[in-house]
C-alpha cells in the first residue's frame, strides 16, 4: 500500500513497488488502488508506529521500497 500511496502523489514506483501494484491492477480498478493508497498514507501517519517495525513505520511516503533497501537486508 506504500506504493499505492506513493502513486497517489504522483511519483513514481520503484522497481521493487512496480510488479505488486501491476498485479492489483489486474484485479482491483486504478480508483480503488488510488483510493486504498490514501487511507494507508493517512493511517499510516496515525498508527504505523503500532503495526510495523519502526525502520517501516518512519519511512515517509516520499521515500520508496526499493530491491538495494538497507532496511530489507
């Protein structure tokens, strides 16, 4: 849903956020994945911190996923 919400503010996915929301495309129409990206960018602000580790958690929106992520390693 990061990725979602990140398209949501125009910018563009990742090479490791591309095949996931290429995937939801196929079964979830544009206004739906926009629309699920901003209720995570918006709960995200208020209750990431309880749900992810933090390193997850403070990453802000502007910032992607990527397949060199130090967090993923």
């Amino acid at each position: 849903m990061h990725a979602a919400a990140r398209q949501v503010q125009g910018l563009e996915p990742s090479d490791l956020e591309r095949e996931p929301l290429d995937v939801r495309g196929a079964f979830v129409d544009a206004e739906e994945i926009a629309a699920c990206g901003r209720v995570y960018a918006d709960a995200s602000a208020r209750t990431a911190a309880s749900l992810f580790p933090e390193q997850i958690a403070a990453r802000p929106v502007e910032t992607p996923s990527t397949l060199d992520d130090p967090v993923r390693r």
